[in-house]
C-alpha cells in the first residue's frame, strides 16, 4: 500500500555551514520512504511514485540557529537528474523570508527515473546567509505490480 | 521567517553594581537572537522580543523562549561545569542553594580568570538566578513558562524556558524576578529584583513555496 | 589590584551570516560605576587606571557554538593582553594589566573566532569606531558627548 505522504527531513548544521560557507559536511537528509539511497547524507535519492506527497522540512541542528528552506527547484534537464552535482560554491545574500511550507505531488506524467533537485538554505538574513546543495533527488518508480 | 527553533534571551547584569543601587536600572543588559527578525532594543535595558507565531500544522511545535542571566564580571557559559568539580578538599567559601554537602566539597570556588578565591569569596559573585516570570504575557496566556533542570552546580541547575501560545498576536509586557548574590556577614545573601521586557508577537500567512498559493496544509 | 571584566556578547550565527560582527556584538564590562561608558555597544569606552588587571571574555547567544577571542591588538605601551585557559577545559580568556596612565583613549580590536572563521571586532565596515581603554578625566579622553 502506497503512503500517501513522504517527509523528507533536512538537518542543517548552522554555525558550520555558515564558518565554512558550504553545505557540505553540514546537510543530514532522511526521509520516510522505505526504498530510499543516502539516508542521512546531502545525497539522499528519495524513492516515489506519481501520485505521492512530498513533504520537506529542516532543522537546524542547535535550536537557537535559524534554517529555512529557501527554494526547491527541478532543473529542465529531466531524464538523467540535473547538470550540476555538488554545493554551491559561494554563500549569496538573503533577506527576511516570507513563510513557505514545501509540499508538492508527485506529477502523474513524469517518467520513471531519477531527478535531481537543487535545495537552497538561508540561514538567518546577511550576505552571506544563502547556500545550496545539488546533491539531493528523487527516485520516481512505479508502484509494485502497477502495468 | 528563517526562524530558530528557539529564542534565547541572555540576560546580562553587573551584579556589584546593582546591588549597591538597590536596583536593576542602568545595569541590566538584554540580547536576544532574533534582531534579523525585528528584535529591537538589543543590548540596552529596553529588549523587545519579536516572536514569530506562524506555524505550520505539520510542522509541529510552538516558538520556545529561553532566558539565561549572566554577571558581566562571571565565568562565560562557555566554561564547562565540571571545571568545577575538585577531588581535592574545598577551599574557600560554600556556594548557595540547595546543593548537598557532598558535592559542595568538591565544587571549587574561582573568579573570572578561573583562579580559586580565598575563604572571603573575594572577587566571585554566584551568578544571577532568574526565579519567577509572571506579568502581561502569562496572565493573558501569551506566554506558559516552566523552570527546567540542567546539570549546572552554580545555577542550583535550573533555567527558565516558555512556548508562546501560536493564537495570540500583539505587543505584551513580562516581568522577570532575579536573585543577584553578595557577601554580606560572611555569607552569601540573595537580594532579589524584578525587571521588564516584552515580547511582541506576529504571524504570517503561509504559503505553499511551490505553488504560492496560501493554504492550510492538513495534519500527517 | 582591581579586576575589570569586559564581556563581548556575540550573536554567532548573526555575525557569520553577514560576515560581519557589525551589529551581531555588544560589549560590557563591570566598570560603569567608576566611569565607564557605551555599555551594550561596540564603541565601549572601559575607564581604567593604572594597576587594573582587565579579563576580557565573551558569551556567545547561541550557548553550543563555538566562539573565542584569538588576538587583541592594542597598544602594548598601556596593556600587553595575553591568552590563558581555563585549565583544562580548552576554554579561553584573555588578560593584561594596564601599564601606565592613559593619557588619551586607547582603541583596541578584537579577532574573534565564530566557528573557525575569523570576524574582527570593530567590524572592517564601521569607519573605525570601537571600543576602547579610557583613563583620567573626559577632556584628556577627546569624548564627544
């Protein structure tokens, strides 16, 4: 039986993302689907099917730290994931935030495969409150005895 | 948004100088976490706390406030607490609270640059203990604080912590009530003081960020 | 010998995600009854005399991370600060003892380290205004106030 929901879980560490000006070695990513690759890694492929809710949160991972998703976005290249695989290699600037909850359906229409997704973090406002990483992505299979 | 899970209010006082007023005025000090997000008043007497309320359903937990006072002239946070435990005999002055003999003869008594005192205590000031919060934001439901435990000798191993009720919006005053200790006829005496600030409370509408569409999302 | 404790409250994650400490540090120290002025603020003017032992030491707001005083660049004529640690704890503070009678304010910078990056204090940005040392009477300090 299919869940109707996935959540996917982002624990950031803050102070180190920001001291080093990257993601890497800071991102911890875990989600609830049972078929997933990286659990607990910045490259965690999350298994899904057409249909399924997904549903990202984050954390910082010292609760006096903010973290906030700042934007999800699927690049056009679809098919074999996204061009780009890795961090973003320079902090960018970032104001205050407008609330944003991340949950998205799974489009029926797209083929099976795995897409990568660019996840961009803003900790706290500044200039150089803005990270990414390109190292996350969704599996999209179909389910079990489906045609 | 790009919130903490919790807002730490420290508190920073120059007890010597208090005490001999007679008062908190013109030596309390307030720093919140949240000046990004519209705190004003950092560093003066004067704090207002901006408070975030917005919650999503699925996202769980209401804001934590968590406050933490310091003697401007005392040991930083950053210390860790079993600097001060001493297998040797204790010298020197007994610390106040309810800590019991045994532990008392192995905590050692230090100054700020972590050097034992003599048995007159001179030149180490137990740090301010926060005691009660009460006022506007409790009485209205604003605010539910609670004093929790943490393994900390000289604190009596207690700080204070609050959630804000995600339904109340506005401007709301609290009082916090603070012992601050001195010598006085070779033992420490606690004089306690109030002082105010505010917490000043805002919420947004929330918005799905790959559709932008405002919309309440049904709890998991 | 009189102990003046000046205090460096710093927003950690405040100060990294704008490179800078401008706006994310608030001095104090425990001397505001004997002269001491612009408490709270980066610009602290600590009133000192000759003989004082000064400790500086700093309160990071987020109580887990990782922040310390790496250098303080003053002039060694009136103080010569120099790193001590809590024994054993690889926590550290600073100390130095005032050398002679300050005849005019003296600055002084603070390097502080937030999670193995380095952020000074006056912030690069400021146009020069930070803390400093003050002796004697206000005329002698140069105060503009």
């Amino acid at each position: 039986m299919l869940a109707p929901i996935i959540n996917i879980v982002t624990v950031v560490d803050v102070i180190r993302a920001l001291a080093t000006r990257s993601l890497k070695d800071s991102l911890y990513m875990m989600d609830t689907s049972r078929h997933s690759d990286g659990q607990g890694t910045p490259r965690l492929t999350t298994a899904c099917h057409p249909g399924q809710r997904i549903h990202w949160i984050i954390r910082a991972i010292d609760v006096q730290t903010p973290a906030s998703i700042r934007d999800i976005t699927f690049p056009r290249a679809l098919g074999d994931g996204a061009p780009a695989h890795g961090f973003g290699p320079e902090p960018a600037a970032g104001e205050t935030l407008a609330w944003r909850y991340w949950s998205g359906i799974v489009p029926a229409y797209l083929p099976c495969g795995v897409y990568r997704y660019r996840l961009t973090v803003q900790m706290g406002t500044g200039r150089r409150s803005v990270l990414h990483a390109d190292t996350p992505a969704l599996k999209v299979m179909l389910p079990q005895g489906a045609p | 948004m790009s919130h903490s899970q919790q807002l730490g209010i420290v508190v920073m006082i120059d007890v010597a100088a208090a005490i001999g007023a007679g008062r908190l005025d013109d030596h309390i000090y307030l720093v919140d976490n949240n000046r990004s997000e519209g705190s004003t008043g950092e560093g003066t007497a004067r704090l207002v706390s901006a408070i975030d309320a917005t919650r999503i359903h699925t996202q769980g937990h209401a804001q934590v406030l968590n406050w933490l006072a310091f003697g401007i002239g005392g040991l930083p946070p950053t210390v860790p607490k079993t600097f001060f435990v001493n297998p040797a005999a204790a010298t020197g002055p007994r610390l106040p609270g309810k800590i019991s003999e045994a532990h008392a003869a192995r905590v050692k008594v230090i100054d700020v640059t972590g050097t034992a005192v003599d048995a007159e205590g001179k030149g180490f000031a137990p740090p301010p203990v926060i005691t009660r919060i009460t006022g506007e934001a409790v009485d209205k439901c604003v605010m539910f604080p609670g004093e929790y435990g943490s393994p900390d000798p000289i604190s009596d191993g207690r700080y204070w912590s609050a959630t804000v009720n995600p339904n109340a919006v506005g401007l709301f005053a609290y009082t916090m009530h603070i012992t601050l200790f001195h010598r006085s006829d070779g033992a420490w005496k606690g004089v306690p003081m109030t002082w105010d600030a505010h917490i000043d409370v805002r919420k947004e509408e929330v918005r799905n960020g790959f559709c932008d569409i405002a919309h309440v999302l049904p709890g998991v | 010998m009189r102990t003046i404790t000046i205090t460096t409250v710093v927003d950690v994650a405040g100060a990294l995600a704008n490179d800078s400490t401008g706006g994310h540090v608030y001095l104090l120290d425990d001397n505001k009854l004997n002269g001491s002025t612009d408490e709270g603020t980066e610009t602290l003017r600590t009133k000192v005399r000759l003989g004082d032992r000064l400790v500086w030491t700093v309160h990071p707001l987020e109580v887990e991370s990782a922040v310390r005083i790496v250098w303080i660049a003053v002039d060694k004529a009136y103080c010569d600060p120099e790193e001590r640690e809590y024994e054993n704890t690889g926590v550290t503070y600073w100390v130095g003892t005032v050398k002679k009678d300050l005849e005019k304010a003296v600055p002084y910078r603070l390097t502080l380290s937030c999670g193995g990056r380095n952020l000074e204090v006056p912030a690069p940005s400021s146009s020069g205004a930070g803390p400093c040392l003050v002796g004697g009477d206000a005329a002698a300090n140069g105060q503009a106030r």
